[in-house]
C-alpha cells in the first residue's frame, strides 16, 4: 500500500527544495537568512535530504527500548542508604548508583535486601583501594556491578593524583583486571563548559590513555559517564558519536566495541532562580539520552543546586524517568533515531570533528601531556568563556534568569548548599578543570541585590 501511495508523487532533490526555498526569500541570501552556526563549527542547515549521503546511513545498535532508570544516593549513613536505595527501587527505580566516599562503608550493609542479580549496581569510589574493589567483587558474580574508577578523570577533575601517576596507574591496573571494566567520566567537561566536540574527543583521548597502559591480551568493557545538555538533536547526535568514535578506537586495540553509556543532566544551564524551570531542562536532557541510546539515566532534582537531597526532590527526578518510560512510550523502539536524515548528519560531522581533534592530541603528546601543560584546560576555558559571553549578551537563553526574570523571587532563605563554584587555595600537580554554571554571576548579584 505504501507503494501505491508514495508512486502518486515525483520524487524531490534537494536541489529543487532549495531552489524553492530561494524564490521564497525574495532576494535574501540563503545562508545568511536560514543558515546557523553552532559553537562548534557546524552549519545547521534549514532541511536535510537523502542528496545530503552517498549511501544510506546504516542502522545503530542502539538498544533503546532496554534503558535504565537509575537513583543516585552518596553514602553517607550506610543504613540510611540502604533503606533509601530499597525505597527507591520499589517506587520504579531500576538501578541504583552508590558515590561512595571512604573505605569505611560496609559493602554487605548497603547492598542487604536488595536483589542484585536483577539490579544493577553501579558504583563511585572518591578513593583508589584494589582492596575495597574486591570486596565488591565478591557480589558481582551474583549480578551486574559496575565499579567506576577513573583515576584521569580525578586529576582533572582535583589537579591531583590520589598518590602519583605510577602508584596510581598501578592499583587502577589491578582494579581493572579485577572488574574487567573501566570508566571515563565526560561529564567533568561538558559541566565546565567545553563544546560538544571537546566533550567527545577528550574523553575518547582520556579512554585512550588507558587502553595505552592495559593489557592488549584481555578485553576490557568501558563505561562513559555523559552529561547532557540543552541543545536536544545535537545531544541525541553525541551520544551515537561516541558510540562511532568508541567503535574506532576500540577495534584498533581488539577490544570489545561495545560500551556502557551511564548518562546524567548538565549542571551547567542549572538556575537558582526560578528553579521549576530546572524540570523542564531535565526532561528533555533526559529524552535526549533516551533517544541518543544511553543505557543507565540517572536524573537531577530540580532543587539539586540548593537544597540538601530530599524525598520529594528525589521521587519528581525519578517520576519524570517513569513518565518517559511508561507514559510517553520512550522504551518501545530500539533506534529511533535511526534514519533522520538532520541527526545522521550531525553525528557523523561531530564524530568526524572529534576524531581530528583527537589526532591532535594524540599528535602532540596524549591527553595527559596536554593536561599537565594545560592545553585542555585552556580550550575549555576558551570555550567556556564564549559561551558564557553569549549568556550574558542574550545570546545564550536561560528563562527565568537572562530573559523573563521573576523579580519577586527570593532564595536567600531557602539556601541548604552553597551553589556556585568554590575555589580553595591549594597546592596542586595540575590546574584542574573547574565546572561552573552559566547564571551563577548573575545570580550572586541578585542574591546581594535581596540584602
């Protein structure tokens, strides 16, 4: 049937849509009336056609329909964390992310009650310990744990290493031959403000420099911790990029090029006023990583900037993942993106960008050489600080902060956390790379301003 309909109509070539589209404007010039840049050097065109690829793209192995909605609890109090985590799960959770902060907490505790052959269990650890890391081990023969340890990521992240690059390379070998897993947390640099194409190279190069010291003879699975921003096809388009460039590199070390993608909303458009609005980024941060093919979503409160964590801060993040999953049918097809001619040919620009720029840095010493001289640093910063200049001429909108601000919100006597950017003096190894929202400036004022 589809046949005989479709047979009704000529077929139309991009040429004449745009000729079309040309006589439309009456005179103005094409590309300077429809034709945007984004930060990233890519031309964002009206219409996108099949004219556009020489072949047709081909079909991703994106497994949508299997994604995870996952709670995100720092251990603190392992009885608390435990009860909060079975809590969780029982309200729609489906897998569960400890931060843990010291090697005090007792693994048996916190994982009792909770059936982990069935739920996955992901795990952040603030220190380096093989010992610890066994300890977890011993559980996950009874289901899926995965153990973060990303010893790149805490200089980057800190300036330091938890001891020095050769004790530290060191245990993380031993970890890594444990789990047969590592992890690459890309979150640190979309939070501090680097283009999409920053994002996907320096974590593509921060992977590499692992698979430069691992043992070639195993083959070893890896997690991508993703940020997400506001910017929701080129967010989707991320996500299947990092799968093509992951793909690439891992094939040349022959390992498994398949990976883990644990995705999680931006902090960096995050507002302290008009806060409400923060669900609405979220949501459609979050639909992107659904769309994108992120495994594992962990969302934000609302009110994470804020105020401590909180029962209903917490069931509204959750509520917003059952919704998509279970509501808006965001788990009934593998590939949705598959096919979309303006999506296909973002992720194949951006993958093609960040495959260059990881050349250079490859070119010019790896990814740590270029930490250690601040490189990286500085090209975020570069990056950072344009958009934030766009933030502060309009250019960059956040409502309720740069445009329809509500003058009579006041949040001076709602503040549990301190939220904006703290810098302490200390001696460090590196300049670490430091995440900072867009509206925080603006908002320090207008917290003056309530005085």
């Amino acid at each position: 049937m589809s046949k005989r309909l479709f047979s009704e109509f000529d077929s139309v070539s991009a040429k004449q849509w745009k000729q079309k589209i040309q006589f439309d404007l009456k005179g103005a010039d094409y590309n300077q009336a429809l034709v945007w840049k984004t930060n990233d050097d890519i031309s964002v065109k009206p219409f996108y056609h099949s004219d556009d690829f020489d072949e047709p793209p081909m079909p991703s192995k994106t497994k949508a329909k299997e994604w995870n909605i996952c709670e995100t609890i720092f251990v603190a109090n392992v009885k608390n964390s435990n009860l909060k985590a079975q809590e969780s799960l029982s309200r729609g959770a489906e897998s569960i992310k400890f931060i843990i902060p010291s090697e005090d907490i007792s693994i048996k505790l916190l994982l009792e009650n909770i059936d982990v052959s069935s739920t996955p269990i992901y795990f952040e650890l603030q220190f380096l310990s093989p010992d610890f890391v066994k300890k977890i081990a011993s559980f996950s023969e009874k289901g899926k744990i995965y153990i973060n340890s990303d010893i790149i990521g805490n200089i980057a992240k800190n300036g330091n290493w938890f001891k020095n690059l050769n004790i530290d390379f060191s245990k993380f070998e031993t970890i890594v031959n444990l789990t047969q897993l590592f992890s690459i947390d890309t979150c640190l640099y979309q939070n501090a403000g680097a283009i999409t194409v920053q994002q996907l190279a320096y974590g593509l190069a921060h992977a590499n420099e692992y698979l430069n010291r691992l043992d070639n003879e195993q083959s070893f699975n890896a997690i991508f911790n993703v940020s997400i921003g506001t910017n929701y096809f080129f967010e989707i388009a991320k996500i299947r990029a990092l799968r093509l460039l992951w793909h690439t590199l891992a094939a040349e070390y022959q390992m498994n090029t398949e990976c883990q993608i644990f995705a999680t909303p931006t902090k960096r458009n995050k507002t302290l006023y008009d806060h409400n609005t923060n669900m609405l980024r979220t949501t459609t941060e979050c639909m992107s990583a659904i769309l994108g093919g992120a495994n594992t979503i962990s969302n934000l409160p609302y009110d994470t900037l804020y105020r401590k964590r909180n029962e209903f801060g917490d069931r509204i993040a959750r509520n917003q993942l059952l919704i998509l999953k279970h509501e808006s049918y965001f788990n009934k097809v593998n590939n949705p993106a598959d096919g979309a001619y303006y999506i296909e040919s973002i992720t194949h620009q951006l993958a093609e960008k960040a495959l260059e720029l990881f050349k250079n840095i490859e070119t010019n010493g790896g990814f740590l050489n270029q930490l250690k001289d601040g490189t990286i640093q500085r090209k975020i910063k570069e990056s950072a600080n344009k958009e934030q200049e766009q933030f502060n001429t309009g250019k960059e909108v956040l409502l309720g902060s740069n445009k329809y601000p509500n003058e009579k919100d006041k949040m001076n006597d709602q503040l549990e956390l301190y939220p904006f950017l703290k810098t302490n003096k200390r001696k460090t190894l590196i300049e670490p790379i430091l995440e900072k929202r867009l509206s925080e400036n603006l908002e320090q004022q207008r917290l003056k301003n309530e005085n």
